[in-house]
C-alpha cells in the first residue's frame, strides 16, 4: 500500500495510527500542503479534491477521505479492532469519532482558514476561530466520555475514537486551545504517548517534518 499524507495533516495522522496499530506496512508519499504538491495534477487524479490522505491499495485501487479508509482497513484486517464490542459500543465509538472528524477539524483545516484569510480577517480573529472551534467540540467530548472506563476513550484498547482524537488534540496545542480541564480526555492522551502505535505516528517523527 502507499498512503499520500503530509506531517502535519490530522487526517493524514489519523491513517498513519490506523496502519500502526493493524500491523500493516506502508509506503510514504509526501504531499507538501502549504507548497501546494496536493493540487498537482498527478494527485489530482488520485483525489479530485486534492486533500490528504489517499491509501492506495495492493491491488491498485484508491480510497479518498480518512473515516472511510479506517473503516476500509478494519474490514480487511480485522485484528487489533478498531471498532470493537456489540453495535452499540461500535455506534458510540463511530458518535466520538465523527464529532472530531465531521464537526470539528473539517471548519478549522488549512482550506478554510485560508479562505477566511483571504477575505482579510485578522490573524488573531483567524486563529481565534480555530481555537473556539476545537475547544468547543473537544468540551463535547469530553462529556461522551464521562463514566466510561479507560486508559483509553472505550476501553483498555485504542480504538477509532482515539485514533481521532490525538491528532485533534495536536491541532488544538497548535492553536492555543485551553485543554486543562478535559480530564478524560488529558488521561487518554498520556496513554497514547506511551503506545508505540501513536508514538510513530507522531508528526514529528515523519520522514517529511519540517
């Protein structure tokens, strides 16, 4: 497989802790979004939208927008679940996920702060949006985990849910968002920086990173 990403992108992120966590190797494309490399015609091809991640599969099909590509490996590789338990645990971890994946970073990524950029907000209204934006979304999380059991979000394994939020949780450092009083979601993220899942796909530790 080869998976299109850059460093930084927190879908991308997600596909990286996905892989990790099944066990699955992977080639690397590197697609450079604030040079542009994502609107090249070559990729274009592979993803009209000319957004990160693409997976290209072993068998030379491609598979565009991060939620479906998990659900794509949790079918064909089962083991570790990312989606575990009866339907209706599977259904919570799916609601967790899709607050940060549908709700949160899709009004806060770099296509639409460069939009509101280039309607000439100010920097600080810009970053402010962002900000606002993931704090109150990540408050909203915070109350879907209240009670449940950790160290993780559903559990004593990651799941979806966790393969959402520590990227999320990256773009909210970036922004400033104040995160002290989350305290599910502060212990979930100290179990994840112990997982060697998570701690490979950080951003940081990509061949890209700059």
């Amino acid at each position: 497989m080869r998976l299109h990403g850059y460093f930084r992108s927190s879908a991308a992120w997600r596909e990286r802790i996905a892989l990790n966590l099944k066990g699955i190797p992977v080639e690397h494309e590197f697609r450079h979004l604030r040079h542009g490399r994502q609107r090249t015609p070559d990729y274009l091809r592979l993803n009209p939208q000319g957004l990160v991640p693409a997976l290209e599969t072993d068998d030379g099909a491609v598979l565009t927008q991060s939620m479906a590509i998990c659900e794509y490996l949790e079918e064909t590789h089962p083991e570790p679940p990312l989606l575990p338990g009866p339907p209706l645990n599977r259904a919570r971890i799916r609601a967790f996920a899709q607050v940060i994946a549908c709700d949160i970073h899709p009004v806060q990524n770099l296509k639409v702060l460069a939009r509101l950029r280039a309607m000439s907000f100010p920097e600080e209204e810009v970053t402010g949006w962002a900000r606002w934006v993931i704090q109150d979304g990540l408050e909203a999380c915070e109350a879907l985990l209240e009670g449940g059991e950790g160290p993780f979000c559903f559990g004593a394994a990651p799941t979806l849910a966790d393969i959402c939020l520590i990227p999320q949780l990256g773009n909210a450092l970036r922004f400033g968002a104040e995160l002290g009083g989350l305290t599910r979601i502060n212990a979930v993220a100290h179990a994840c920086a112990d997982h060697p899942a998570f701690i490979a796909a950080a951003p940081e530790r990509q061949a890209d990173a700059d």
